[in-house]
C-alpha cells in the first residue's frame, strides 16, 4: 500500500492556493478580551487555593482526613492554574508554536500527568462526597 518513494516530491505546492490566511498572531483587541475574561478567574482561583491551604496550615484543628484531602486537591488545582492558562492562551494567540522545544516536551509530560490527576481527583471528590 506504501512505497518507499513518495509521489509528494512531484508537487509543487506554489500551484495551489492555502485556503485559510496566514497571521502571526490574533487582534489585539481579541487578546484583550479573551485575557480580561481569564485573568479574574485565575487570580481568583489562586486567591482560594491559597486561602484553603493557609487554614489548613495555620490551624491544626481543621487536619481532618477530608480537609487534608480537599488541600491536596487545591495545592494541585494552585499548580495547574499557575501553569496551564498561559499556555492555552498562548496557543491561541498565535497560529504557530512559540513556547520553544524545552517548554514543548516539558508541557507535554506536565499534560500528560494534569490529565491523570484530574481522574485522580474525580475519584477522590466522589469519596469525599460518599464520606
């Protein structure tokens, strides 16, 4: 079904017209609007991740079994929002890849491991719920 040889080195790809235009990067106004809407939610969601981890901190009464559970589940949510909201928006900002190749395998591996978290911390949201 696969040849070696491949017909694609006949092409000549100035011949035929890219259907969609090329950009560098969005309009600046789309940049504004988009970061203005994630910007508070971030800020926010630090804002509590931290507040519930400085209580459990700062008064040992609350070191229940559940509590430790739910500071677990914000000092993860603390990481992931501190890393994966500038990558999505810039891979939207700009229609090629501009975080370079360390940042490439590196955001790779953290996905990879965000992705098993998440089902982690669903299963352990269902327990705390069951308890």
């Amino acid at each position: 079904m696969y040849d070696d040889e491949s017909d694609d080195d006949d092409i000549n790809y100035a011949d035929h017209p890219f259907i969609n235009t090329i950009w560098d990067h969005k309009p600046f106004s789309d940049i504004i609007v988009e970061m203005a809407i994630i910007f508070p939610v971030v800020v926010l969601g630090i804002f509590g991740n931290i507040l519930i981890i400085h209580v459990l901190v700062h008064n040992p009464p609350m070191r229940t079994p559940t509590n430790l559970l739910i500071g677990n589940m914000a000092a993860a949510d603390l990481l992931s929002l501190l890393i994966h909201p500038w990558v999505i928006l810039t891979y939207d900002f700009f229609q090629n890849y501009q975080l370079g190749p360390i940042v490439c395998r590196g955001e790779a591996a953290v996905e990879c491991r965000y992705k098993g978290a998440c089902t982690h911390r669903l299963q352990r949201a269902t327990f705390v719920i069951i308890d």
